[in-house]
C-alpha cells in the first residue's frame, strides 16, 4: 500500500488510512523503553508540520538500522495520542522514496472514525448555490433555539466524495439540551434544501476540524444573535463588525 501511495492517488491514501487504523505500527522511541515514564518518541519536520517516526512491521524494523527501543502500538490508539498535539506518524521513513507521512488531520479522522469525516485535502470556498429559502427558514429557526449564538456557512470539495454545504453552529453551550435543540433546528430547517444537495453540520468550538478552521478565518455569519439583538441605550449605535443584516 506504501508503494502505491503517489500525488493525487487519494484512493490508495485512503486505503492506507483503513488499513493503518485495523493495523499496528513500531514507534520508535528517541528516548526510555517501552511503557517507561521517560519513553519520549522521536520527531521529524516536514514542510512545517511534525511528525513521529515509525515503521510497519519487524521486517521494517529491522531493516531500518533502529537500534533504540521502540513501542508496538495500533494504528487507532497512536492517533488518539498524537492528534490533539497537532502530530503525526511518518511510516518508514528510512525505505527508498523516503515513505509516507500521515499528518495529523488525517490521525484526527483515524481516532474519530474515517467514515465520519470527508477526506483530504480539502476544497474550501463561499457557497454558490442560491438556496434563500433555506438559509431564511434557518435563520428564522436558529432565531427562535436559544442555544445558537451564530451561524457560518462554506462549500466543502472532499478529495474522495460528493461536494456538500456545511454550516458551522457556535452554541452558548453544548448540553445535551442545546445539543437537542439545535439537532430539532436543523430538521426543521432542512426540508427546504433542493433535493440531492447534501447538508453537514460542523461545531465551530472545535478546535481540529479543518472545516471549522477555515469558516473561523474566512467567513463571517449569515446569522448573529447578538448582532441581531437590539440595542440597549447606553451601547453605540455602530462599531460591532459585522455587516448589515442581509434579506432573504
């Protein structure tokens, strides 16, 4: 699978990402044994990000030189370790090509289920599509559940998969109350979206979701509650930041 990851080959990636989640890998240890409270794994840079050496099988290890101790762990355990930090692994790196690295946004979808998030890299822009109804009828609905503070929206391109419109929900808070009510919101809202259009939705309080990342840095809310609200007589009548609000 190794081999027949090349540029541009994202079913092949993918299929390494299934298989390095049911699979094992030998991380090898810059420092301490195995399960020691000093055991401390090594580290590369690669254009920016960073990533820890392992290798995939003994076969591996052993023709990679690694005379330090190293650690067998699973492909699902090493990402739930490695992700939060903004780490990831690089696969046999001392094999011809230099192998492959998995960067952490890839061990995020490994430790959350593959199947639960699109594939990467991806394509991020303003939505195209004219869907007024929807987003009035959202906003009408996001208006009314007291939980939304305010609503984003993008157009996601996966490497693998269909497009989709993701809106990106920031919560006062996230209860399960105001989880149930935001999950009531969207159902509400979502029988006004044209048929065969795909519509997700993305916490914009996570931190290491890529979508959520981009609408943070890039966008602006089509729906602000406290934008919305109206003024109290000491507050300025401008100077919030956000544009107008716009018709539907």
């Amino acid at each position: 699978m190794l081999r027949q990851v090349t540029p541009g080959r994202y079913d092949a990636y993918e299929a390494l990402l299934r298989a390095l989640a049911d699979g094992q890998v030998w991380m090898l240890l810059w420092h301490g044994q195995a399960g020691s409270p000093d055991a401390q794994y090594g580290n590369m840079e690669v254009e920016g990000l960073g990533y820890a050496p392992c290798v995939t099988s003994a076969q591996e290890l052993a023709a990679s030189g690694w005379s330090r101790a190293y650690e067998v762990v699973t492909g699902r355990d090493i990402a739930r370790v490695l992700f939060p930090d903004r780490w990831g692994v690089w696969l046999n790196p001392h094999a011809p090509g230099g192998g492959v690295g998995i960067p952490w946004l890839d061990l995020r979808r490994i430790a959350s289920g593959l199947e639960r998030m699109p594939a990467g890299p991806l394509r991020l822009s303003e939505p195209a599509i004219e869907i007024p109804q929807f987003y009035a009828q959202l906003t009408q609905n996001a208006h009314r559940t007291p939980g939304v503070r305010s609503l984003r929206r993008g157009w996601v391109q996966p490497a693998l998969g269909a497009p989709y419109l993701a809106i990106g929900l920031d919560l006062y808070d996230t209860s399960q109350q105001s989880v149930d009510e935001v999950r009531m919101m969207m159902q509400q809202s979502i029988g006004v979206v044209p048929e065969g259009l795909p519509v997700s939705t993305v916490a914009m309080s996570d931190d290491y979701d890529p979508v959520a990342m981009w609408l943070r840095a890039n966008t602006r809310p089509f729906y602000d509650r406290e934008a919305h609200a109206p003024l109290s007589p000491q507050a300025p009548a401008s100077g919030y930041g956000y544009p107008a609000p716009r018709a539907y």
